[in-house]
C-alpha cells in the first residue's frame, strides 16, 4: 500500500475495497469471522485497450460485466496475486473463463450462505462437481475460473468464497506485488 498503482497481467486476481453500505457490511462480517477486512469485492483484470485503459471482469448484482480496472489498480487498499505463479497458457484460460461468464446472474444464495457463515451458521450450497455455475459473486467468478486453469486460489467452498478469502491467500503467501 504505497501510493503507487499495483501491477496486475491477464489473469491477475484483484481484491478491492470498494465505498458504500453493501461494502461496510461485507467487511463487517469478514472482522466479525476472524478474517482480514481489508476488501468487499473481487475482480479479475484481463486486458488493456490499444489507449491503454486496463479492463477487469467482476460479478455484481446486475450480473457479469466488464469494468475499467484503472481506478481499482490506483486504490491504496488494492490487493493482487500477481507474483502468484501462472503460465501464459493460465493466464489465458483465467480470461477464456471470466469471458465465457459475462452476464451470468448473480448468486444471492452464496450472499446469504456467506453471512450465515459469518454469524457462525452452517450454509454452504455449493455448485456440482463440473458445473459450469448458473449464477455467481465476485469472489466466486474469480474461484471457478481458476479452477478451470488448474490455478491455486483460497482453500474450501469455490461458490461460499468471499473477498476476505482472496485477500488471507494474497497475503499469507506473499504474493503482493
């Protein structure tokens, strides 16, 4: 967290703390679990544009979408796994993935699993094994489509995963840029 931007490559995870309401509650419930509280949301950067603005997908209410990553890479409370190991060729199925999800639905079962989950109930729905999943979250997107490129990401349910997640796996191995 100096100032400067992060550095993020197709495929790169961004965890991002992000303002409003819907943001403080999510971290809420991170502190409240014993997480780190450091992000609210996830997304995947996966190109520059030939003016060189940086562009991520996320999952968010109204579904998968693109989003201009610059903003998020300039934040001071930007995480990202970009010295995590990837080969080219999963960096590229990272983006095949995110890219192949756009405007799937939003997963407001894993939103209330996670704050069952935070208030120490037992809900975890999960997606089956080979699905390609029907409705996601930020965090969730991010999980499946490194699971289809045989990359690591954060231990335990890919469809519960919450940004605190991202940001424990970031951060406990070192992988800040």
């Amino acid at each position: 967290m100096t100032g400067e931007p992060v550095l993020a490559e197709p495929g790169d995870v961004l965890a991002l703390r992000t303002p409003g309401r819907a943001g403080w509650w999510i971290r809420l419930g991170a502190a409240l679990a014993g997480k780190p509280d450091l992000s609210n949301h996830v997304a995947v950067f996966h190109h520059r544009d030939p003016h060189g603005t940086g562009w991520c997908i996320e999952g968010r209410p109204g579904g998968v979408g693109w989003a201009q990553a610059d903003g998020y890479l300039a934040s001071p409370y930007a995480l990202t796994n970009f010295a995590q190991p990837k080969t080219p060729g999963q960096r590229v199925k990272v983006c095949e993935q995110m890219v192949s999800l756009l405007e799937t639905g939003y997963d407001w079962d894993a939103i209330a699993a996670d704050a069952a989950d935070d208030l120490g109930f037992d809900w975890s729905p999960s997606w089956g094994k080979g699905q390609v999943p029907g409705h996601v979250v930020c965090s969730s997107l991010a999980c499946y489509a490194y699971d289809e490129a045989g990359l690591k990401r954060p231990p335990g349910n890919a469809r519960t995963d919450q940004p605190a997640d991202w940001d424990e796996w970031i951060i406990s191995r070192g992988w800040l840029p």
